[in-house]
C-alpha cells in the first residue's frame, strides 16, 4: 500500500486540487484521485495518513453500490484498465485509489444530517438550545442521540472554514425544489447507513454529503458517501451519553490539535509518527466494520 501526499500526473488536465482528492477532466468524465493527505478544522496537515487513500476509496465505492437504489451516483467504474488511454501509464498510483465519474454541476453546499449532538452542534446547543437555528429539547447531554436525524447544511470552502447555514439560506443558494429533495435524500441515505452500521457494532452519529445535477438535470450523489473523512463514527457496544464515545474516525488527530497552542489556521503544525499511525489504524478497523462482501 503506497503513500500519495499529491498527485502529479503532468499530461492529465487537473480539474481540481481539493483538501484530499486530486480530480482530473475528461470530455465527458472526471478521474478522482483519493490521496493521503488529511484535514481537520479545514487546514491541510503536512504529513499524510500511510493508506488513507485507498481505504477511502474502498468504503465510498461500497456505499455507492449499497445505496443506488435510494439515489443514482457518479460512478462509473474504479477498474484502471476501462480509464481513458492516458492514464494507463499511472495505473499503479491509481490502483485501488481512483475512481472515473459522470460530470455534473456541483450544488454548491454540503448536506449534513446529524443523528447525535456532538461537536460544533452542541457547542452551540450548550448557547442557544439550537443546532443551526432548530430548537432542540431541553437537557440533552453531549453525544446524545436526538429525537429524529436532523438536516444541518453547510457552505462549500475549497479553502477555510465551511459554515454552518439554516435551511433557509440553503434555499436561497440552490432554489426551495432541490433544497428539499436533498434534505430528503440525506436523511434517508443517513438512516440507511445509520440502520446497517448498529448492525456492525457502530453508531453513525452524523455525515455529510455532497449532491450534483448530471447532463439531464438529474440529481445525483457525488464525492465520497459515509466515510471516517465524511462521517463521526462510535462503537455501539460501549457508548453512553454524556460519555465520550469510541470513534473511528480522525478525531484522534482532531483531539491532538485541540490539545495544541493553535489556532486552527495555516500553516498546519507537524504531527508526531505516533498520531499519524493511530490515525490510521483507526481508519483501517472503520474501513474492516463496514465493508462486508
């Protein structure tokens, strides 16, 4: 399992160079470039996760083909040999890391349904008794699961902080119609998960996802679906409310950072070896709970 910080594929056009993946354009297709670098709080660490690419990869490819029924995907296929004729000559860094996709128009939000209060949510719960303007019952302890999964969309940054945004705004960025139906197709591809993960011993307790408009103004689910970069994932078994949670997610690099005189902003500071291999030892368990032939 190689390392990939950045790709560097000279007589491929580069579409987009975004926090993790590396995307380059075709005439009718784009080639997503699963790389090992990794972010938290919107900053770029320098040193990459050894293998997160292709772990990332394999969990998003399974959801895809899990979740189809509920929602077409980009996907087209993650078999090197069935890509443009161009890129044959890098087939070993795109093994296992890659995959080609429809072109669509990108919404220009993030859709984050969130099951559990926890992070930036109850920060502001803890203030106001609201996770992005929706009331919320009073006494909830911090990680406790909410009544209904709830839709807590956010801006799009390719860099900075992305922001939290009420369902109002959402509307006024991508119209009322495909506001809606992407709120239902969230919460729907969150219970969905949610219901076949308690099955594998975790709790899903909130994700994001990211929708386009394919060639006939079909929407469909696009980026990454239900991964430890995407997703806060528990071990069901041993959690409790009010307690922290076992996670299989990057929160251990995140926990590392908050312990930090940082202010999470650029340039990232350098991460010891021990924090890189937990984290992706992390990401190995999540990726061996979820993908099941």
């Amino acid at each position: 399992m190689g390392t990939i910080y950045r790709t560097n594929f000279q007589d491929l056009k580069l579409f987009r160079s975004g926090k993790v993946r590396d995307v380059y354009e075709f005439e009718d297709s784009l080639l997503i470039v699963a790389s090992d670098r990794i972010s938290a709080f919107d900053v770029i660490m320098n040193e990459p996760i050894p293998g997160k690419g292709e772990m990332l990869s394999k969990i998003s490819m399974f959801w895809f083909s899990k979740t189809k029924s509920i929602i077409p995907n980009h996907f087209i296929s993650n078999d090197v040999d069935e890509y443009p004729e161009v890129c044959k000559k890098y087939s070993e860094q795109l093994r296992g890391r890659s995959m080609l996709v429809k072109k669509c128009k990108t919404l220009a939000i993030e859709c984050i349904v969130r099951g559990y209060i926890t992070g930036s949510g109850w920060k502001e719960y803890l203030k106001k008794g609201t996770v992005t303007g929706i009331p919320l019952p009073s006494g909830l302890l911090e990680f406790q699961q909410l009544p209904e999964p709830i839709f807590t969309p956010s801006t799009k940054a390719e860099e900075g902080h992305d922001e939290n945004i009420s369902f109002d705004k959402a509307t006024e960025i991508v119209g009322k119609d495909i506001a809606e139906k992407v709120r239902d197709f969230s919460i729907a591809l969150y219970k969905f998960g949610a219901n076949y993960l308690e099955q594998n011993n975790l709790i899903l307790a909130d994700t994001k996802f990211e929708f386009g408009l394919d060639e006939k103004g079909n929407l469909i689910l696009i980026d990454e679906a239900l991964t430890p970069d995407s997703s806060r994932f528990w071990q069901k078994d041993v959690y409790q409310p009010g307690k922290p949670p076992v996670q299989f997610d990057k929160q251990i690099l995140r926990n590392y950072l908050l312990s930090l005189d940082w202010n999470q902003k650029p340039p990232a500071p350098k991460l010891p070896e021990e924090i890189l291999n937990r984290t992706a030892e992390k990401y190995k368990e999540a990726l061996n709970m979820i993908v099941h032939d």
